[in-house]
C-alpha cells in the first residue's frame, strides 16, 4: 500500500510539468506580436514592425541555392528603413505555425511565402525568437531561410 501511495505521488509529480508544458499559455499573445510584425511589413509601417522588436534585435539569414550557403547576421535598422520605402509591395505569409512557450522564452517557426507586388517572390522557414519583460513580448531575432524554387503560393489557396 505504501508503495501505491509512492508511485501516485511521483506520477502527479511528473504529470504537472508536462500539463504545463503543453499548456497554450502565452501562444496568442506571441502569435500576436508576429502578426503585427507582419502587418506592419504589408502596409510600410516601419513603426509598427519597430514596435514587436526588442532593442537590439537582429535579422539572421540563411541564403540557399548557391554551393556554399550565405550566412548573415544584420541589425533590424536596414530592413526598417527598406520597409518603410516598400511603399506597401511587401506581403510574407506564414502558414503551419508551431508556437512553443516556457515562461518568459517563446520560439515561432514557420513555413512562409513573400511577395512583391502580388507575385511569390521567394519561401523558405521563418523562425522567430521572443523574450516577455515588462513590456509584453518582443522579438529578439528573426532567422530565414531562402530559396526560389517550388514556392507554394497561399494567397491562391482556396
């Protein structure tokens, strides 16, 4: 008998972190700060899209197609200020989102497709890093990955 009570106690010992593991919590407000970074990317609100990143936030990519793939590592300054003269001809969409979350930590990863003036112009994996502070969430980088070929383009989904 003792020896049941033993095992149920470490059963919901080890029960109770993985509930809270897999629990949703914090998953919309992360996703809600991607989606205003994707707003603000879609109508040239270089504001907007400044407003979801934390200070010092950097942009990582990862160029494919060519023998030796291109690794880069950028302040989100540059991107910025090419947003804001995109004159609105930037759409990315992002699709089979997975948002994981543990305390204060978030990560987003997802497949996407970008266009310029309505047509796919590049696809590959976004993948979003988020830390919450006092300030809600903010995204402390966003790393890429590129190519051209077999873009699937979701904004033609039915």
């Amino acid at each position: 008998m003792r020896l049941a009570g033993v095992c149920a106690l470490a059963w919901c010992a080890l029960a109770a972190p993985l509930r809270a593991q897999a629990s949703p919590v914090g998953q919309g407000e992360v996703l809600g700060v991607i989606v205003r970074l994707f707003e603000g990317m879609r109508t040239a609100d270089s504001a907007m899209a400044r407003s979801t990143l934390a200070e010092g936030a950097r942009f990582a990519v990862v160029e494919e197609g060519s023998p030796e793939p291109r690794l880069a590592f950028e302040p989100m300054d540059g991107w910025l200020a090419a947003l804001a003269g995109s004159q609105g001809r930037w759409e990315e969409r992002i699709y089979d989102v997975e948002v994981r979350v543990d305390g204060r930590i978030a990560s987003v990863w997802a497949p996407y497709t970008f266009y310029l003036d309505g047509r796919v112009l590049h696809c590959g994996i976004d993948s979003f890093e988020l830390l919450r502070g006092a300030g809600g969430w903010k995204i402390t980088q966003v790393a890429d990955t590129r190519r051209t070929d077999a873009c699937p383009d979701p904004a033609s989904d039915p």
